[in-house]
C-alpha cells in the first residue's frame, strides 16, 4: 500500500484546524518585517552597491503582506462571530 492511499483509503478523518492567537501572530511577523525594513535603510546604498537592494524590497513586501495578512484575519473573525450569532 503506498503512502497515499494510507491518507486517502476514507478510513481516517481530517483533524479540526488549530485555532490560537491569529491576531498576535500575524502583528508579531508583520512587526518583525517591518523592522528589518526599518533597519536596513540608513544602508541602502551598500545595498545597492553590492546588488542586494532586494534583501530591503523583500521585507517591505513581507510588512505589506502581514498587513493585508491582519486585514484578512479581521474579516475573518468577524464572518465566524457573525456566523455563530447567526446560528445561535
């Protein structure tokens, strides 16, 4: 029996997601990205001397994405309340 049909065979099912601090989660990368952004700044231009300005651009995007990431986690947790009151 190969690998996948162990965790496809219908015998086993899925495990519930794991739900913890989303919230936290998400600001403490958010934060952390934007404080390599933040850092590496004043250094630009060695970066930009040496081609690595990416390494800058990389953790922009990274802070952009953990705050389109909250954005995201706030609707989300606004649809599941709404969806249990709506249940209730």
């Amino acid at each position: 029996m190969g690998l996948m049909n162990r965790w496809t065979d219908g015998q086993r099912e899925a495990p519930e997601p794991l739900e913890g601090p989303v919230r936290g989660t998400v600001l403490v990368g958010t934060g952390i990205w934007l404080v390599l952004f933040l850092a590496q700044l004043p250094f630009y231009g060695w970066y930009e001397a040496h081609g690595h300005t990416w390494f800058i651009w990389t953790c922009a995007a990274g802070a952009g994405l953990g705050l389109l990431g909250f954005w995201y986690v706030l609707v989300r947790e606004r649809a599941i309340r709404r969806d249990a009151e709506d249940s209730a």
